[in-house]
C-alpha cells in the first residue's frame, strides 16, 4: 500500500515537473512572439512615417517646381507680348510716316497720333518734328520750284550780247557744249529725288540766288529731316532695337 502510495507521488510530481516545463517553454515562446510582434510594429511605423515625410517632401518640392515654372512661363509669356507689341507698334509708326513722304496723311495728323499713343519712340519723333510745319512731296517740290529771277541788263551788255551772237567763232574739231546752270541742275536733282544733291547744289549759288531759293529750300531741308526720321526707324526695327 505504502509502494503504490509512493509511487502515485512519484508519478504526480514527474507528471507536475514536465507540466511545469511545458508551460516554461509556451511562456518563452509566447514571450518572444510578442517582441517579435513589437518589433515589426515598430519598424512598420517607422517606414510609414518616413514614406509620409518623403512624400510631403516630394509634394511640396514639385509644387514648388510647378509655381517656378508656371511663374517663368508667365514671365515668358509677358515679354513675348511686350515685344510683339513694340514690334506692331514701331511697324504702325513706319507706315504712318511713310504715308506722310508720299503725302497722303497730313504731318499735323501724324503728330497727333504720336501725342496719342506714346511709346518709347514717341517723344523723340515729336521733338524732332516740332519745328516742321509741312513735309512737301517731290512732286510738290517740282512744282514750287522757283524759276530763276531775270536780272535787267544795261545797254551795253545787251549790246555786247549781240555782238557776240553775230561774230561766232568755232574751233575746227570741237564740238559745241551747252553746260547747264545751277538752277537746271537742281530742277534735275530733286526730279530724280537726290536731296544731298540739291543741298550741295545750293551752296554753290550765287548770294542773289541763294535768297531767291531760301523758301523753297526749306522745304526741301523738311523733307530731308523726315526721310531721316524713317530711314532710322527703319535700322532701328532691322537691328531689333527698341528705342
């Protein structure tokens, strides 16, 4: 009785040991699942945050990118339109004042469109144009061409003018040259629209012609300084300038 009681004691406790070693060993196991656990919840939250701050980071600097390159865009876009607009408005200009050379738009009427829509070009152009009235066509020129005054002669010059005319001697071998006079060469210069010409012509007049044509070259000194005006207007849009 005693045997069998010892060895149900026996059996009890080997059977209490093993219990208790099987729970030590779950309790182990389960402990490290959890830190397992732990961890990975800690690293997944961790790169989550990370990815979120990339992101933001991402989002905002792209933003950032957008607004510069809208902004350039933008800025691009104004200066392609002020541009074209200085370009339409210089052209505007040229046209204008070539229709004052051939005389078709008043000069007054040009001025007041400069007074109007003002530009970079506006203030100079009226400036140099303050002190012209009138801008003559070459055909009004040729027409207000003043003929050369007759100078009255005296008795004897008219006398020795017609000796002359009754004795003529010709030299054999030459042939006779008619050359023509300061005021046939300024009709013929300003009919084949050479101002410079007619300027140098002038100066080579006598003092009487000088102020007989003093009217009449003032017009053409208008003239010259509005062809002036339009050729640099002209270079000007050529060469891409803007004032």
């Amino acid at each position: 009785m005693m045997k069998n009681k010892n060895t149900f004691k026996n059996f009890f406790w080997q059977r209490f040991s093993q219990t208790l070693k099987s729970s030590k060993r779950t309790l182990i196991y389960f402990l490290l699942f959890i830190l397992f656990f732990l961890s990975i919840v800690v690293l997944w939250k961790k790169y989550s945050k990370n990815e979120t701050l990339t992101f933001e980071k991402i989002k905002v600097e792209a933003s950032k990118a957008t607004a510069t390159a809208t902004e350039g865009g933008k800025k691009t876009i104004e200066v392609i339109q002020k541009d074209t607009q200085k370009s339409s408005q210089q052209l505007i200009t040229i046209q204008l004042l070539e229709g004052v050379l051939e005389g078709w738009i008043p000069l007054s009427t040009f001025k007041t469109y400069l007074q109007k829509h003002s530009d970079e070009e506006s203030p100079n152009l009226l400036l140099e144009l303050s002190t012209i009235s009138n801008c003559p066509t070459y055909a009004e020129l040729q027409s207000s061409l003043p003929s050369v005054p007759v100078k009255s002669r005296s008795l004897w010059e008219r006398l020795k003018s017609r000796l002359k005319s009754l004795i003529h001697v010709k030299k054999i071998g030459t042939k006779k040259t008619t050359e023509k006079s300061s005021s046939q060469k300024i009709e013929k210069a300003i009919y084949e629209k050479n101002i410079s010409e007619v300027l140098n012509l002038f100066e080579t007049l006598p003092a009487d012609e000088k102020e007989h044509f003093s009217s009449w070259m003032k017009k053409v000194q208008e003239r010259l300084k509005v062809e002036i005006l339009y050729k640099n207007l002209l270079v000007k849009l050529a060469q891409g300038q803007n004032g």
